[in-house]
C-alpha cells in the first residue's frame, strides 16, 4: 500500500529499540505499560536524535508516514518529523 497522505500523531512511548538495518524505531501505546500500537522511524538523523532522547513515558507530537507492514500486530509509520 502506498499513501502520500501524512499521519500526526500524539501518543506515548513505550520504548526505542532498533530495527535489523540498525536504524531506532520508537514503539508507542495508548498510555505506559499498554500493548503496542505502532512502531515510528524517523525522517532522517536530526530526527532520529530526537527519537532517541524519548524516555518511557513521555509524551510526543509527530508527522509520519503510513509504512507497509504485514503479519504484525502494529501499525508501521516512517520517515516521521517530531514536533
């Protein structure tokens, strides 16, 4: 599936973790210790940076991309601008 479409979206992360390719990938929930929703990338290194400095918890604003993603219980966003 492809969209030109942006998502904003305000949540919480969960947790920064790092996918095969070695980029961070944020994982967000409705609130703390809920089940995870969406998995998040970032638009590129100044972006990732600020990805990265989220702690558990916190909340964040953000523009994404919808990304293909298929067998996962998670919706997959990219190249996501953090507010």
């Amino acid at each position: 599936m492809e969209t030109t479409k942006q998502v904003l979206i305000s949540d919480i992360a969960l947790d920064v973790g790092q996918s095969f390719s070695g980029d961070s990938i944020l994982k967000i929930g409705a609130h703390a210790g809920s089940q995870e929703l969406a998995r998040l990338t970032a638009a590129d290194d100044a972006q990732e940076n600020k990805l990265k400095a989220l702690q558990a918890g916190a909340k964040f604003k953000t523009i994404c991309d919808l990304a293909f993603s298929s067998g996962t219980q998670y919706m997959s966003f990219q190249g996501c601008v953090f507010k």
